[in-house]
C-alpha cells in the first residue's frame, strides 16, 4: 500500500468514526476531527517502534524504512 493509499484509509476510517459518533454536524469540523485522529494515530505508531528501539538510531534498517513511510503518511494525511 503506497503512503497516499494509507493515508487515505485511515483519514475514511476516522471520518466515519467521528460521523458516526455524531461528535460535529458540519462537514468542515467533521473533515478537520478526522484528519487530526488520523494523524494521531500514525503518531502513535511511530512512537511504539520508536519505543520498541530506543530511538530511530538504534533500529534495524527495515523499522527505520516503515518509521520513514509513516512520514510520508502523514505528509499524505497533511495535503488532504
């Protein structure tokens, strides 16, 4: 799945997650919430690998290639 696509998934799993809540009725705030959660959540990916490693500069190359594609999920989260 390129970051774009991930990007997306989770940005359309957070909106229906917060429409479904009804947490906002206009669709900016409802579009905004959801682009928060998504970012929230790539966040806390990147800080359990972070975590698992103590730090970016002690993982293995191929934790250190996702903690980058993670980046780039959020750059993707970011422009939508």
């Amino acid at each position: 799945m390129t970051p774009r696509e991930e990007a997306n998934n989770i940005y359309v799993k957070m909106l229906n997650w917060v429409t479904d809540s009804h947490v906002h009725k206009e669709r900016n705030i409802t579009s905004i919430t959801a682009k928060k959660s998504a970012l929230i959540c790539v966040d806390e990916k990147q800080e359990t690998i972070d975590k698992m490693f103590n730090g970016y500069y002690t993982m293995p190359e191929e934790w250190r290639k996702e903690f980058d594609r993670l980046e780039e999920v959020k750059q993707e989260i970011n422009k939508m």
